[in-house]
C-alpha cells in the first residue's frame, strides 16, 4: 500500500512526506504541535530504533510512535500515551482527547500489516497470472524468429548465418534487431516477478562498447521517426564480467532517452574507461524530472508528471527493473537534470543518467 | 695422464645416464598435462560435439540453421533415454521444463530430469532452456544447470551459447577432471587412476586407443560408471585427433 494511502487511514495525527504533522481521521494534531519549533519528532535519532513500535517522548510531552513497516516507517506523533508521565498536568488536561493506549496503536500496527499483506500476495497472484501469459507470448515470438530466420537464411548472401544477417535488407535487418529487442523486453518482465533470474547464468564478458553501440542501432528506427539521432561516443576495451541481464540498463535507459525527449533532439551514448571500470552516461533533451520526483524514479511504477503528459501509456517499471540489475552488480545509476530553458511552463535541460561499471578484477 | 681413459671413463658414465633415462621413462606415469594442447580445428570439433535439444515446442531452437552452421545437433520432444543422457553420449543437453517427461511422470518434469542427470554424472553439461524465466518456482531449474538460455532465442544467441561452452567445457581438461572426480568418488586408489591416465596418454601419443577400454574396464567394477569412464576418455583422444 502507498504511504500516502496509510497515512489516510489512520486515526492519529502523523508525519507527512513533507515532514510536517497533519490530523489523524479520528484524532487531530494538537495547535501546539502545528507551532512547533524544536521538531524531536522529525529528528533522525529516532529511525535508529530497531523493533517494529518504538515509543519516545518530545521536549513538549508528546508522545511519539515510530511503526516500523517493511517499505516505511509511519511517525504517529501529537499523542499522549496513557503511560507518559512526562507530560504536565495542564497540558495533558487540554489535550485529553489525544490520550491513547499503545495496544490501540499496536492493534492498528497489526491491521495495517496484514492488510499489506494480503494486497501484496494478491497483486503478486495477478502479476503472475499476467506474467505466466506471457509464456505463451514468448512461445509466438519463438515462431516470429524462425520464420524471420528461415527469410534471412533464404534470401541474404553470406557463407555463415551471422554474415546472412549484416548482408540482409534494411527491412529485413530492422525486423531482426525488433525481435531481439523483443526478446529482451520478455526477459525484463522476469525480473519483476522472479528478481533472482537477475543473477542466473552466471557472469561472462560484456563487450561494453559493442553492447552499447549494438542497443543504440535498435533504437534507431523509432529515434529517426521523431527526427532524433542517437550518436555513441567514446572508447573502451574493457570487457568486465556481469550477468546476462545487464543490458537490461542500456535498453531502458536509451528506450526512455528516446521516448521522452524533444524531437529533433540529439542522445548521447559516452562510454570512457577508466582506472575502475567503465563510465557510461545516457543524455537526452527533454523536460526535466522535478527535484521533489528525483528519489522516487526507480520506485516500481512510479512514473514522473513530466513522463506522464509526454507519453500517457507506460507502466513505470523501466528504471525500476534497471535498478534491480544495477543493484546486483553493485553499479549506481544517477540522475541529473541540467537546466536550458522552459516551455510550455516546463523546465526543459539535459537528462543525464550515469553508472560506473566495475572493471574485471 | 692418459687422455683416451678420461675421455672412455666420461663416455660410459654419459652412455649409463642416458640408458637410465630412458628406462626411467618407460616406468614412469605420462600425464594429460604434459601433452601439447589438441591440434583439433574449431570447425572440426563443432561437427563432432554431440548436441541435443529436448523440448516439446521445436520452434523454439534454431536447429537447422544451426545444422547449417555446422553443429550436430539432435532434437527429441521429450526424453527418449535417459541413460544416454547420463552417460555423457551428448556433450551439451539443451533441457526445457515442460512437457518433456510423458514417459518418466515425473511430477517437476524437466527439474527433475535435471536433478537426475547430475546426481548419476555432475560433469554432464546441461543449458537450463526455458520460457519460464518469471516463474520463481523454477528457480532451482536455472540454479542446478551449468548454464542458462531463457527462450525466446535467435539463432545468433544459440550459436554464442554453443561456442562459449565448448571453449569453455570441451577441453583435455576438463574430461581428465570430471574422470578423476568420479573414479575418487567410487574409491578407486591413485596409483590405478595414474595407470588410466598413463594409459590415456599413451593411446593419444600412439594414435591407437585399442587398450585403453580393457584398462579402464580393469580398473572400475560398476559398469554403469565403466561406461562414462571410457566416454569422456575416447572424447579426450578424439581430441587429439
């Protein structure tokens, strides 16, 4: 369950994103609270705690709750638990209507648990129905690649089947840079409901610039239609050792480059070795992500105003899948916007994702 | 001094050296590791790798493109034998999950097969191949195989999987390792599996591999592991060949 989605649901005065307290559906913070200056309950120091509900006490009397639940924690705060007798007399009088005992909290705690729970096994249950779909999607486009096969065999010149494809037609040779990008896509939806295949089949070498430079040529076609040109600069002889699934990074990150940047627009592919790996970055013009929606891009399904209004179709697992793949090469992916204009009464710059790709060692 | 004494007493002391040699030699123990590495072309081994693709849907492999390639490959649509599959008759087994098993029920179908292969022979090279990538009830499918291919495949990514596991796994050592681990594991002592490898070498050294077999089968009773004994070690003298 979103976070903002457990804070509407609970009956107590809470911490918002936007670190200030807002009413509980049942109970309201108090005006004191809303004044507040020294802020103990925002404080760092209390996510140091380790169990599920922990209880402290504000310089003002308050209590304050910190419900620890497995993707956030829910600061309750502008209560008076029945056993804080730090608060004073007067003040605990004036707010007696905060007054609550910590088994109504751990009871709300529990609900709340169980009830992420059940949405999570239930979501899980239909994204595996969807997925197990798609195992008859993959058996169809086993039959797309023996039949483009069969026509690249029959029709393309060359002494081997590699050399069949480099000679083939334009046409020919932009349906099978489809159906490899195809193949891919299938195999970044196993990702979600199986992120273990991130890490199957071992690691062997990755040719970084051939990789790169082959990913950005299926990227071409669909570029050229919004009169974008895709270039891949740079240099590097490293082959260091990943995971099958790390081309899963390049193919979100330039599919993404070319879906929302402006036309007419240039994406730059920089690939530069250096004394640890490889750097890569990804830049493309385009409306920039917001400073508030930067921590939120690699939240699964999560897609930003700005990719919102470019493109109303998209499922926000993108950056999402790319993350998972980075994690488990210990590679991070940055974003940074740079500033040029604004139009439309959107701040339009470069979009930069950059990650380091360890070398071998 | 008398020359032609020093020069006789040198003389016989080298001659004795050398005879000792040479006797040193025909009772010492050849090893695998001495031998220069196998002359063999890759094309030529690509034609004798045996390769066999097991999966209900023949659209999913490019086998005759592959077969075009130069590549040997066999295609059943479920398992026929299992005992060729353990006794390392094929160098490479392409495994699917499903629907593989309709004579041998078993109720995991390809994991199972899988599971078996490796219990009766682990050195057997098994690609885990599958459209089953999402399903995180076949984890262990992907995790027990030597390598994965996650369907759906172009022939280019079959023939890099092909040519990245015989450089990788067809090789003089990694058969005398996979041989060496299953005569340790029956028991067998170390003098009678230097008398094999002495054995095997000879017969690559002589180009005549005709005692090879009766020595093997000397050495190990279970005739089941005779079997795969004497596979990989004809597969190491045909790489020398």
């Amino acid at each position: 369950m979103p976070f903002d989605a457990i804070l509407a649901i609970c009956p107590f005065p809470t911490i918002n994103k936007e670190r200030k307290i807002t009413n509980g559906f049942l109970i309201g913070a108090p005006r004191y609270c809303k004044k507040c200056r020294e802020g103990d309950c925002k404080k760092d120091t209390l996510q140091q705690a380790n169990q599920a509900i922990t209880h402290s006490v504000c310089s003002n009397g308050f209590s304050i709750f910190l419900l620890r639940f497995d993707a956030y924690d829910v600061l309750i705060a502008g209560v008076i638990s029945d056993n804080n007798h730090h608060i004073r007399g007067e003040r605990r009088q004036a707010y007696r209507k905060n007054i609550i005992s910590p088994a109504i909290i751990q009871s709300w705690y529990d609900a709340v648990s169980q009830l992420n729970e059940f949405i999570s096994s239930g979501i899980s249950k239909t994204v595996r129905d969807s997925i197990a779909e798609l195992h008859d999607v993959k058996r169809t486009t086993s039959v797309v690649n023996r039949n483009a096969e069969s026509v690249i065999k029959e029709y393309s010149a060359g002494s081997s089947f590699g050399d069949k494809v480099e000679n083939a037609s334009p046409p020919l040779k932009a349906l099978y840079k489809s159906i490899t990008l195809l193949n891919s896509r299938l195999d970044m939806m196993s990702i979600i409901t199986n992120p273990g295949y991130v890490t199957d089949g071992g690691l062997r070498n990755f040719p970084v610039m051939k990789i790169f430079y082959m990913i950005a040529k299926i990227f071409e076609e669909e570029a050229a239609q919004k009169q974008i040109r895709i270039s891949v600069e740079g240099q590097s002889k490293n082959t260091p050792k990943l995971y099958k699934t790390f081309d899963a990074i390049p193919i979100v990150l330039i599919d993404n480059a070319v879906k929302y940047s402006l036309p007419n627009q240039e994406i730059t592919v920089l690939i530069e070795d250096n004394n640890r790996g490889v750097n890569a970055s990804i830049s493309s013009f385009g409306p920039l992500v917001s400073k508030e929606e930067i921590s939120r891009i690699f939240e699964k399904e999560y897609r930003t105003e700005s990719a919102i209004q470019a493109e109303s179709k998209g499922s926000g697992l993108g950056l999402h899948i790319a993350k998972i793949v980075a994690d488990a090469h210990a590679v991070k992916i940055e974003y940074r916007a740079e500033f040029k204009t604004t139009m439309n009464k959107q701040k339009v710059g470069n979009n930069i994702f950059a990650f380091e790709i360890p070398g071998n060692s | 001094m008398d020359w032609k004494y020093v020069i006789g007493i040198i003389s016989t002391v080298a001659l004795f050296i050398w005879i000792g040699r040479k006797l040193m030699g025909l009772f010492s123990k050849k090893q695998l590791e001495t031998l220069p590495q196998p002359a063999i072309t890759y094309n030529e081994l690509k034609k004798r790798i045996r390769i066999i693709v097991i999966d209900d849907d023949k659209e999913s492999f490019p086998i005759e493109i592959l077969k075009d390639e130069g590549y040997a490959i066999d295609y059943w649509a479920e398992v026929q034998s299992l005992s060729k599959l353990e006794d390392g008759y094929y160098d490479i087994i392409f495994l699917d999950i499903k629907g593989i098993t309709k004579k041998y029920h078993t109720p995991n179908e390809g994991i199972d097969i899988l599971k078996h292969i490796k219990k009766e022979n682990p050195s057997q090279i098994v690609v885990a191949f599958s459209g089953h990538s999402f399903d995180l009830s076949k984890s262990e499918f992907w995790k027990i195989a030597d390598d994965t291919l996650a369907k759906p495949v172009t022939a280019i990514d079959c023939k890099e999987k092909i040519d990245e596991l015989i450089k990788k796994f067809i090789t003089p050592h990694y058969f005398w390792l996979a041989i060496n681990n299953i005569l340790q594991q029956h028991g067998v002592k170390e003098k009678q599996i230097r008398r094999i490898e002495h054995q095997l070498v000879k017969a690559i050294e002589s180009k005549n591999d005709s005692n090879l077999k009766p020595v093997i089968e000397s050495v190990i009773d279970d005739v089941n592991m005779t079997t795969r004994v004497i596979n990989m070690a004809f597969k190491i003298v045909g790489l020398f060949k």
